[in-house]
C-alpha cells in the first residue's frame, strides 16, 4: 500500500500525516507492506516531502541567505542525485513565514523581496548542478522575481541610471533593465518552475491582486504593485523580447514565474507531477493494490490540480485511491462523481470545531486509518469467504 498525502494545512506536514495514516493501519494490519511517499505541491511543504522520502539519496545543504526584508537567516535546499540535481524551496528564504504577523503590512509588502531565493540559486549553482527545480509558493513577495535575479547579477535601473532597491514597489520606477552581470550559469543549467497557480503577472488575476492580501497589501497596495509588475513586464518584454506577462502561471509567487520565464530558459511544470516524479511515486503504485492520499479540505477545487488530484491521476486503473480529508466543503460531491476517488472520508469521529479538530490531527488521522484498515480487513474476508 502506498501512503502518499498532501499536508493539512497549519496542523500537520504531509511527513506527519503519511506517518500518522501509517501508525494507524499498521495496528491493524501490521502484516501488510506500506510505503510512505508524503507529497507536497511545490510550495510550502516540498522541501520537508522530499527530504523524507528520498532519506539518504539526498542531501540538505543550509547557507546564510536574506529573508524578504534583508535579514539574515539559515535557509535549506537539497541536493539530489548524486549531486546532479538540486531542489529549492522558495517559502525558505522567501515564505511568507519568514514574517511576523505584525510585519505583514502594505509597506512591508512593497520591499519584500525574493533575493534570498536567488542565493539559494546561486548556491546550487556552486555546487555545479545540471539541473535545478525551483519550488514556488507561500512567498511573502511581489517583486515578479526581481530580487532573485539581482542576487544573480541583474540590474534594474530608473532613468537615471541609479540600481532600484529590491521589492516590489520600487519596480514603479523601472526603465531599463542591464543583463550585462547576469550569472552566465543560468544559461547551462536545466531549470524547472514547479507551480500549480495559473495566474497571469498583472491584472483582476494578477499576483497582487490575487495574492497581495494576505501578504499585507490594502487596496491602495494591490493597485500600486499591479502597476509596478506591470512595468516590470513591459521592462521584460524591452530587454528580452519576451512577452511573458500574460502567460498563465507568471502571477505565481509573486510574480516570480514571469522574471524566471524572461531571462532564463526555465519551464513550468505542475507541481504535483514534479513532486510525483522525484520521489518516483509511479514506480511506488506499480505494485501498489491500495493508494491512500489526504488533504486538509476536500471540495472541489481538490479537482484543479491539487497534491491529492495529482495522486489519483497517477493512480488510475493501478490501485483504487482514498482520501482522507480534515472535512468536506462546497462542491465536494464532485469528488464523488469524477471517479478519481474510490473513497472520499472525513477523518473526524465527533462533533468538533475547527481549532480542536486541527490540535488533534494526528489522532484523528491514525484513527481514521485504524478505522479503515478494518474496513478492508472485512472486505477481504467476504471476498475469500
């Protein structure tokens, strides 16, 4: 059986609920072959997943690198194959974790800035890697990658020919970019952008429009930095000749998309199949006769693309697949009726509110399984009765 779950969002990483779930079925059944594969979407999370499930076949690397306000801090990337490959989460330099819940204000959201994101880049090139993938989400950002690039040797420059500080706001003030210093490396390297978000640079859709809230922006600050993205792409389009601001996905992370796609040759790929690949979750399934997967909140947004969606895609006609949720909510009866899943179950076993049942995740998950477990135990005794 294959146990590959998303995290439940602000109670448990998708390496504690695999273990969890694990816990639960292995007192039941202790007899049976389970393999934990924790899955993550490229956000938030990978870097944990990965870790956990490809153990010795990796190897985490820390440095000293900038937080989104300039500060110090130690942030982690992995280095993978044998030394070919390395993984790098943005949410570790950049997250919006970083901040403090006080520091999440408009004037914060226009300077954060994802130069931290670009060191762990440059540390990986270093290290000289051939390929590189750069996990976006839960950045605290919306520079469109500006900073990154600058910590690579881009220079964003006003009229006057003066270097713009780094974040977001002062891409307002943008009229040329110099690619002069740009670390040639970038060129030689195989970059992949694992993101699941389709949104474009600028606009209703936009990065700050749609992102830009819950990262500290009022409505003065969306329409500020939408402006300044919007200058940054025009400014893009000048230096590369690459119209990238409207593709879909180039609003993720800030914007980060649309500053990779414009001066590198990275390529976008869904998260979850990115994951999938490098923990060689496929070759897992091949002898899997169970697939159990899980998320915080099953609706029907499960359905566009999310970690638990991407499992049962993979799964198909292998092994039938059941998600385990934290609950139900709108729409999730076309969970039922796609098919993906051969069984969509809440994990709670009493009436609870939200903040308790998040506090009692673990036990609940083990319970679940535990509950489960049996199910099947029946279910193979009738079929061999």
């Amino acid at each position: 059986m294959v146990i590959a779950p998303d995290s439940f969002g602000g109670a448990l990483d998708s390496v504690g609920v695999a273990a969890a779930i694990g816990a639960g079925w292995a007192r039941v059944r202790p007899s049976d072959h389970l393999v934990r594969a924790p899955m993550a979407d490229g956000g938030e999370g990978t870097l944990v997943a990965l870790a956990d499930a490809l153990g010795d076949s990796c190897e985490r690397r820390s440095i000293t690198a900038h937080d989104p306000l300039g500060r110090e801090v130690e942030a982690t990337w992995l280095l993978l194959d044998g030394g070919r490959a390395a993984f790098i989460e943005m949410a570790e330099a950049s997250g919006l974790a970083r901040l403090a819940p006080e520091e999440r204000t408009p004037d914060v959201a226009g300077r954060s800035s994802t130069r931290g994101t670009g060191e762990l880049l440059k540390a990986a090139l270093d290290a000289g890697v051939e390929r590189i993938t750069v996990g976006l989400g839960g950045s605290a950002t919306t520079d469109g990658g500006s900073g990154l690039l600058a910590a690579l040797g881009l220079r964003m420059l006003d009229a006057g020919g003066s270097d713009l500080p780094d974040g977001g706001a002062a891409l307002a003030r943008i009229d040329r970019v110099d690619r002069s210093g740009l670390d040639p490396r970038l060129a030689e390297v195989a970059l992949t952008i694992a993101s699941d978000v389709t949104n474009t640079l600028t606009g209703s859709d936009g990065a700050a429009a749609t992102y830009g809230p819950q990262k500290g922006c009022d409505a003065a600050a969306v329409t500020a930095l939408d402006a300044a993205l919007r200058r940054w792409g025009d400014a893009i389009e000048k230096a590369t000749g690459r119209l990238v601001a409207d593709l879909p996905g180039a609003g993720a992370a800030g914007g980060t998309t649309a500053g990779l796609l414009g001066f590198t040759a990275a390529v976008l790929k869904p998260g979850v199949e990115v994951v999938a690949g490098l923990v060689g979750l496929a070759d897992h399934m091949a002898s899997a006769d169970l697939v159990i997967t899980g998320e915080g909140r099953a609706d029907e947004q499960t359905l566009s693309g999310k970690a638990a969606m991407g499992v049962a895609r993979l799964a198909r006609a292998r092994a039938p697949v059941i998600l385990l949720c934290g609950g139900l909510g709108a729409g999730a009866s076309a969970l039922d009726a796609s098919g993906a899943f051969a069984l969509v179950q809440p994990i709670l076993d009493r009436p609870m509110d939200l903040a308790t049942a998040m506090a009692d995740t673990q036990r609940l998950l083990e319970k679940a399984a535990e509950r489960l477990a049996r199910g099947i135990g029946v279910g193979l005794d009738l079929a061999h009765g």
